[in-house]
C-alpha cells in the first residue's frame, strides 16, 4: 500500500477515534517517511497533548527537531521523554534518548 492510501486510512480511523494514539503515532511516522516533517511534527505534538504518556512520540519527535537543528526544541523534549521513561520504567528507550540528548550537548 503506498503512503498515500496508508495516510488516507489512518485519517478516517482518526475521524472515528480522534484520540487512537497508535493511528496518530502511525500517521506521523508516514509523514516522516514522505519527508514532510512539518505535519509530522504537528501529529507527534498533538499525540503528547491528548495522550502525554505516549513516549515513543518524544524519542521521534526530538529526532525530527534534531534532524532539523532545532536544538533547544529537541534538547526540551527528549529531557521531558528521559523523564517519562524513568517513570514509566522504560530503560531502553530512555537510554536511547539520553544518547541522543548527550550527542546535542557535545555538538554545541
């Protein structure tokens, strides 16, 4: 299925359950892979503000704002996801995050 239909798919579920957080999570991430990182930034966000426990949208969102050096926006939220994974007691993907956190910091 090509980005297209699959886009087209999770909006209409989306349309159905506007707070489905995996469909959200699933429409930005094919955002990404269509490099339009603007909307998919937008999905990321509003997927924290419905559902703020949702902590694999931090790790991709600080990776998009990274990817677009927005440094200060990327160091913010992977601080916010290191401190959801510690309370959620998800070591991977908090230590993931500090790395990445770590590599900002060194670079400026």
């Amino acid at each position: 299925m090509a980005s297209e239909q699959r886009i087209q798919k999770l909006k209409e579920l989306l349309e159905k359950d506007p707070n489905d957080s995996f469909s959200r999570y699933a429409l930005a991430l094919e955002y990404m892979g269509m490099s339009d990182l603007q909307t998919a930034i937008e999905e990321l966000e509003t997927l924290i503000s419905t559902d703020p426990k949702y902590l694999a949208a931090y790790h991709q969102l600080g990776q998009i704002y990274g990817r677009l050096n927005r440094t200060q926006e990327a160091k913010k939220i992977y601080r916010a996801g290191i401190d959801l994974a510690q309370e959620l007691g998800e070591d991977k993907e908090g230590k993931e995050m500090r790395e990445e956190l770590e590599e900002l910091e060194d670079e400026w």
